[in-house]
C-alpha cells in the first residue's frame, strides 16, 4: 500500500513572487510544484514596463526602503536587505539577462523585452527540475493537522506541507491576478484589508488637459493637497489623455491618496511655471491600477519569514499583501525579495525537521 508523500512546497501563482519563488526553491533542492491559473505563466509580468520590464532600480536597500514608506519600511526590511535591488540585478545577469540602468536608476532588460525576464525565471525552473502546472486554477486550500494542506483543483489534489500564496492582488484580472489568493488566506484565518488602486491615473476633466491631450511632459511635479495642506509632492513624467492624467508623477500620487484613504482632497500637477489643479478627481477603475493597495494586513505575517500568524506553514509573497511602492521597479523587487524570504525561512525549518 502507497503512502501519499506530501509535496514539500506547492506555490500558488505562478507570476512574479511565484516563478521567483520556484526559482529559489529549486536552487536549494527543495521539492516545489506551482500551480498557476492561466495557460502561460508571468502574464502580469509581460506587461510590466509597456513590455520592457522594469526589473528594480539600481539604489541601495535602504534608500528602497526609505522610498516606499511605511508600512512597508518596517515590514520589507529583513527581506530587501537579504535581497537587496543589487542581488535582484546580479541574479538575471547569472541567468543570461543583460542588463541596462536609466539617467533615473531604473534597470531594464538590455533587449527591453519582458519576454526574456520570463524565460530566464521558467528555464531556471526547467534547469533545477522544479515543476510548473498551467490551467490548474486552485479552488481550496484546508488545513489538514501535522500533514500539511490539501490543495484542490478542478481536476486533481495535492498534499503540501507548506503553501506559499502568491497570487498577487486584483488588478488586470484578465492576467489572472482574480483575488483568490486573498479568499484562500480569509479562509484560513485571516483578515482582509479593503481593495484601493495604487499607481493609477485619475479622470479628470479639465481645459487644460483637453488642450494638451496626447502630449507628454517628460518633467513635471505632482501635489496632493487637503486644506491646503500638502500631503505628497513627486516628480517624473506626466501623460495628458483624452480621460485625464497619467504618468509616473501622476501614478505615485495616486498612490499617497489610495494609503492615506483621503478622498476630498486636490491634486495640483506643474509643467514649467504653469500650475493647475482639480478638486477631488476620481481615480481610474482599480482594474487598471498597475498596484493594488489592500490583501492580506502585514500585521498577520511574520517580517522575518513571510509566515502566517495566523496559520502555521502557510506563507505569502508579493502584492497578496498589503504591500506597495512607487512606480520604477519597487513592486518586482518586493515580489521577488519577499519569494525570495519565503524561501529562505521555508528551507530552513525543513533542514532541521
């Protein structure tokens, strides 16, 4: 009689966090499977860039960290100091991804070409044997004592002893990032904190932007404003659509107003010596946003382990979490480091059990 012998880690996700993931499991021998909704793996990720794939920025942990505010600054510091943006570039170079840094510090494939990122992380998994499925969208996940976890698909099931989730967060869902991450992890204890669009343009309508439609401001500055008061100010390029604004400056101050949860605020944007602002803009549908602000609340994972509090041997990577940066290759860096942490704390409880 065959005893069922439960896979050692099974990754749900196969984006970003998860393909990272994989990649660092298999690099340690760990025996992993992803499971991955779609028919192609990193679908998120072909887009990131407008395709070009910005991979991280060329600055040190700390000043990452320092950008990225909190909660994040406290909750990503174990993780972007064990994987700092240096370690994330050195990595896709050892894995035949050449690389080329911006004026800004941003760092792109040398081809700009989000393919190459994908196919270095899916040939890393081909070389270290580490199993992808495709088409195997996860339906539940329950709890089954000291074995582990049961994971079911449509299809078929799967004994685990350790889950790592990362499904990502909700927007482009046609990507596959649905949310279901975040119900399997309410599921099994946890809390969820409410979906808000991070990096995100804001409909606008407005003289100015209908005069300017279609041109693009390499160097502008963005405000937001309460009373008079200025919560945020950033610069970086400015896209003038027929909806309203977009861009870097633009997305960035998005995403102040999506974590301090303010609504009756305006944003006042400069090009040159013109200034001009509106009162209360509405965002773009959270579909759209580039981030997702909200999931799983970093209160119930361990920072030092990507653990759950909540649910022991269950893990999380990625924007599953409540977790955001600016634009510029803060969020792959974060999805990475914190696979990456994962991982790390993962092979480590399985070396001394």
């Amino acid at each position: 009689m065959h005893t069922l012998t439960p896979v050692p880690l099974l990754i749900i996700g196969g984006g970003a966090a998860g393909l990272f993931a994989g990649c660092c499991a298999g690099e340690r021998g760990l025996g992993t499977l992803i499971l991955e909704r779609k028919n192609k793996p990193g679908r998120k990720l072909l887009m990131c860039g407008n395709g070009r794939c910005n991979l991280t920025k060329d600055i040190s942990s700390t000043q990452m960290l320092r950008d990225m505010g909190e909660p994040m600054t406290t909750f990503l510091s174990t993780a972007l100091n064990a994987l700092p943006p240096a370690a994330v570039q050195s990595w896709f170079e050892r894995h035949q991804v050449p690389l080329k840094k911006m004026d800004d510090r941003r760092v792109f494939p040398r081809s700009e070409l989000s393919a190459d990122v994908v196919h270095a992380l899916t040939d890393a998994l081909r070389d270290t044997r580490t199993a992808l499925c495709l088409n195997a969208p996860v339906t539940r996940i329950q709890r089954t004592g000291p074995a582990g976890f049961m994971v079911d698909t449509d299809h078929f099931s799967i004994l685990a002893s350790r889950v790592l989730i990362a499904t990502g967060g909700v927007s482009y869902p046609k990507t596959g990032s649905v949310g279901d991450g975040q119900k399997f992890a309410k599921a099994l204890g946890h809390s969820l904190k409410p979906y808000r669009p991070g990096l995100i343009g804001f409909a606008i309508k407005h003289p100015w932007i209908d005069a300017h439609a279609g041109i693009t401001f390499e160097k502008a500055t963005c405000r937001i404003l309460r009373m008079r008061q200025k919560l945020y100010e950033g610069q970086g390029q400015l896209d003038c659509e027929t909806w309203g604004l977009g861009g870097a400056a633009v997305y960035n101050a998005s995403r102040c107003v999506a974590r301090l949860k303010q609504n009756d605020i305006d944003l006042e944007w400069q090009v040159g010596k013109e200034t001009v602002r509106a009162h209360s803009p509405e965002t773009r549908p959270l579909k759209e946003a580039i981030v997702t602000v909200g999931g799983v609340p970093l209160s119930e994972v361990d920072p030092a382990t990507m653990q759950s509090r909540k649910c022991p041997g269950l893990y999380f990577a990625g924007e599953v979490m409540d977790i955001d940066g600016p634009t510029g290759g803060y969020n792959l860096t974060a999805a990475f480091a914190t696979a990456s942490l994962a991982v790390t704390a993962i092979a480590r409880e399985t070396a001394v059990n």
